[in-house]
C-alpha cells in the first residue's frame, strides 16, 4: 500500500493538492494555517510537503487531506485518487468518499475569502469617495460618492473584525453575517458587470 502513498506524491505537487482543497496562498507559496486560529500567513507549502511555523501542523500530500477532513490515511488517498482521477484503487473503493465537513476549516475558508470582498470593497468605496467628491458646494452628490459616505464605516468595521478581531467575534461574524458579506459581494459583482458593459458601448 505504500506505493499508494508514493504515487500521490509523485504525481501531484503539495501546492496543486493545498490549493484544490481550498487553501489560499500568496506568492511565497504562504496561507493563513486551516488548522489553528491563524491571524497571518505561517503555513508553508513546500513542493512534497507543508509545515505551520504557527502550531507545528507538518504532512504531505495525503497528510494535508488527512488532517484537514479528519481522515485515516488511506481514506485520504481514496480521496485524493478519486478527486484528481488518478485510478489508484479498485473500482469497488473507487466511489466518492463520504465525510464530514472540518467545522473550523470551513469557517476559515469563508473567513479567508470574506476578508478579501470586504478589503475589495473597501478600496472600491475609497476611490469613489477621492474620484467622486464634489468639486464646489454647488455640485450635486454623485451617487457613488453618497455609497462611499454611508457604507466606509461599517466596512472599515468588518475589516477589523475579519483582520484583528478576536475568534469569538470571527465566529459570530461567520454564524450571523453571511447576509452581509453576500451583498457586497453582489454589489461588487453588480458594478463590474456595469463597469464591462459601459466599455463594450465605447469600443
């Protein structure tokens, strides 16, 4: 069975694996660990491994999986082999395996990716309230610039609970706010959409 092991490690790169299960990682091939209370980026993703310099969380491939699902290891590598099509067992152990979901990988993932929509936004209501202020007291408000005076304040509040916020205000934010990150990630969907549309009219 070890060269079931081995196989994985051969065929797919530690990075490839982290990050089809969800890890974000910046260009030093760093992420926010998904198995600690991790406020900045201490998990290395090497190519054949990963170490927390955080927790000391350290694994391979089938390791990673292993941890992050609460799998055996063998159930780790069905996973993998079954997810990434590899055919590396029989077809009787080839069917999806079902797990439950890591509670706490998957408030991390929600959090990682609210963080970026809400710092998205927050830059977005920051130009709009330089580029769009008014020039004289006569002009009228544009509305971009109104958006920006009613919502710089709340989302400057979200960013500090999502960036320096304590874990029970992260998890209260994840059990109660979904709504919230939702519309702004909408609204910023919505103006692209808008924004895409107005430089098709120009061409």
């Amino acid at each position: 069975m070890d060269n079931v092991f081995s196989e994985i490690k051969s065929r797919l790169a530690m990075p490839e694996v982290a990050r089809f299960y969800g890890l974000e990682m910046n260009r030093a091939n760093m992420a926010c660990c998904p198995f600690h209370d991790d406020k900045t980026p201490s998990l290395k993703v090497y190519d054949d491994h990963f170490y927390c310099f955080g927790c000391g969380a350290t694994g391979d491939q089938t390791g990673f999986v292993a941890k992050l699902f609460g799998l055996r290891q063998i159930d780790a590598a069905k996973k993998i082999s079954e997810d990434f099509g590899l055919g590396l067992f029989d077809r009787e152990f080839a069917a999806p395996i079902k797990i439950a979901p890591n509670p706490k990988y998957e408030m991390q993932k929600w959090l990682g990716e609210a963080r970026q929509t809400v710092k998205d936004y927050l830059t977005t209501l920051y130009k709009w309230h330089r580029d769009y202020a008014p020039r004289n007291q006569d002009d009228e408000f544009h509305p971009l610039f109104v958006e920006s005076l009613q919502k710089i304040d709340y989302i400057e509040y979200l960013q500090d609970i999502l960036t320096r916020g304590s874990e029970e205000d992260k998890r209260d934010l994840y059990e109660n706010g979904k709504a919230d990150i939702e519309k702004i990630r909408k609204r910023l969907d919505d103006f692209d959409n808008v924004q895409r549309f107005e430089k098709r009219k120009a061409i």
